[in-house]
C-alpha cells in the first residue's frame, strides 16, 4: 500500500459508526512498590504497598479505545455488573468518548475484571505479576441474552460495522451466547452492506453469515485438524461462516481469504521490548475501520497491522494507536532498521 492511499483511509475514519458487541473486561493496573512491602502481623506473609492505579476498558473495551484513538465513532453494548468495576468500566469508556447507552447493566452479574498487579522497577518500569481474573462463569440468564438482542437490532440501524468480541472462553457465559450469535447471522443477511466481524477465542467455527479473525490455533480447533496448511485452514473456515477469513499467525503477517484468492499482508517489523497484550484487539480495530471506507481486504489487513505495531510498543497498559502513529508506523518500515516482525493474533 502506497501513504497516499493510507491516508485516504484513515482520513475517512471519522465519518463511520462502529457497535462494538461483546465481553467487556475491566483492566485494571495495581502497581507495587517492592521497597515498601510489609509483614502482615496476623499472617506472617509479604503485604504489598500499592502506589498506582490504572483502570482501563479491556477485551471489547480495548477494540472500541482503538476505533475512538483511530477517530472512528464508537458505541458500546455489552454487560456490566452493578458493582465498583461496572462504574469504573463504563466510566471509562465515557471517558474515551465511546457511547454507552446501550451498555445494559445487571446486579446479578460480575463486572469481568482481570486485574494484574505490576511490580516497580528501576528506571520507571513495570513487571507483570500473577494476574486475578474475575468472570461470570454460570450461564447468562434468558432475560439477559434477550436484552442485549433488543439493543442490538435498535444499534445496527446507525452503524456501518459491528465488531463483535467473544472473549469469555466458559460456553454460555458471556455476552454472546447461542441466540445472540443466530441474531447476528440473521442481522448479517438483512443489511449484507454491513461489515459484520468476528473475534472469538473458543467459537470461532460456530458463527456464519459474518467476517472472522481466527489465529492459527483458534482456526485449527474450530475445524477440528491440526497442521494444516494457511490456505487448507481459510478454506474449511470458510466454508463454515460464508464470508472472508482473516488468519493471523503473529510474526508471519495476516492470511485474507475471500472464498477465491489468498492474499497475505506481511507483518509489520518492530524492535526493542514489546507487549502483545490487547493486540489482536487493536488489529481488529485497524480492520473493521478500514473495511468500512472501502478499504480491499487486504488493505485492510495491512492497517490492521501497522495498528498492532504501535500498540505493541507500549508497555504495562491497553495501548492505542492515533492516526499518526499509524503513518508514522508506515513510515518507519521503509525508514529505520528492524530486527523483527509482528502481526497481532
């Protein structure tokens, strides 16, 4: 892809509307100080000081804090808990300019929180230690399911793609459960003019109708063999959800599939220490935006990747990229020496 045509693309962002439906997490940074650790007197054991931190929107919180850095309009629809994480998780996304008032809150559920708490080092840096997860591990009750169906046939109206994260890995547990992914099917075939987009760890295989970003692994398991060649995988992929088939294999680039050609974007080179927590999500983003001005498919893929390698470069929290980081990203592959590459899984 030429700058020019970069660009053109990302100029464009700000005229689209994105509903990003999904697992909305909760991340949330505690960061300690190794210097100030105590001895609990009732146990005997470390006491560590938290002297930071951070709340950040993760999983489909990260893919819309992407599309609002990329100047894409976004709206949320999700379930939040009606506890302290809830507030801080739709606070935040408030705060990044992403709509919220298709958010539907529920007191009989967790808010989804993976909390990671970070050790201090010296230079400013930040080490992740054992990380806490919160989740909903019993079925989402009917009423629930039905609920985030209403507001999602009222929020596909106005947008030009939907974005859908299926994050939580426990079989109806999470936000996109059996009904909702047969709503999006139906969706998909009445507004076919709509980028309907997929990012699921377990379930992959189990949509149709929509666009899907598997990883090798997730590719592999949905179609049940494993060792299969790039083209063997989109094509049986393919052959399941009927609509084109991204495949990331992290450092080896993106595979496109459109049911007929093959077209591989290559990764993007990076040096120095990286962290590819929320990449995936932030490729996802990259995509979904440019598909929906018009971008190929495998324009899109390029931009999906020169988003994950800014996002990659930020250290110890949920990064983004801004239009110009993107440029300046493309810039860069041409400009300076790299020692490696990488493409988001």
């Amino acid at each position: 892809m030429e700058k020019k045509r970069l660009k053109e693309i990302l100029e464009r962002f700000s005229g689209i509307r994105m509903l990003v439906l999904g697992d909305y997490f909760l991340d949330e940074y505690l960061v300690t100080d190794p210097e100030l650790t105590e001895i609990s007197i009732e146990t005997g054991l470390e006491a560590r000081q938290v002297v930071a931190v951070r709340n950040s929107p993760g999983a489909a919180g990260t893919v819309c804090s992407n599309l609002a850095a990329l100047g894409v309009t976004a709206e949320a629809l999700g379930i939040a808990g009606e506890d302290g994480n809830g507030y801080e998780l739709v606070k935040g996304l408030a705060i990044r300019g992403i709509g919220t008032r298709y958010m539907v809150r529920a007191p009989s559920r967790f808010t989804p929180t993976y909390t990671k708490p970070m050790k201090r080092l010296s230079g400013g840096r930040e080490e992740e230690m054992e990380r806490i997860d919160i989740k909903n591990r019993v079925a989402t009750p009917p009423d629930l399911q039905n609920e985030v169906i209403e507001r999602l046939r009222e929020a596909v109206e106005s947008a030009n793609g939907i974005i859908i994260g299926d994050q939580i890995e426990e079989e109806e547990s999470g936000v996109v459960t059996l009904l909702v992914r047969e709503e999006l099917s139906r969706l998909a075939c009445r507004y076919p003019e709509k980028v309907f987009f997929v990012d699921s760890r377990a379930r992959i295989g189990k949509f149709a109708d929509v666009m899907v970003k598997p990883n090798e692994r997730e590719a592999s398991e949905a179609v049940g063999i494993h060792g299969l060649t790039e083209r063997e995988l989109l094509e049986m992929l393919y052959a399941r959800v009927r609509r084109p088939v991204f495949l990331t294999r992290g450092e080896r680039g993106i595979w496109v599939f459109d049911g007929h050609t093959v077209e591989h974007s290559p990764a993007v080179p990076v040096s120095g220490p990286i962290d590819i927590v929320g990449a995936g999500d932030s490729a996802t983003a990259g995509i979904v935006a440019a598909l929906c001005v018009g971008a190929s498919l495998k324009e899109a893929a390029d931009v999906g990747n020169l988003v994950a390698s800014v996002t990659i470069r930020k250290l110890g929290t949920t990064g983004t990229a801004s239009q110009e980081e993107v440029l300046q990203a493309f810039e860069s592959v041409f400009s300076e020496p790299r020692t490696q590459r990488f493409s988001a899984e």
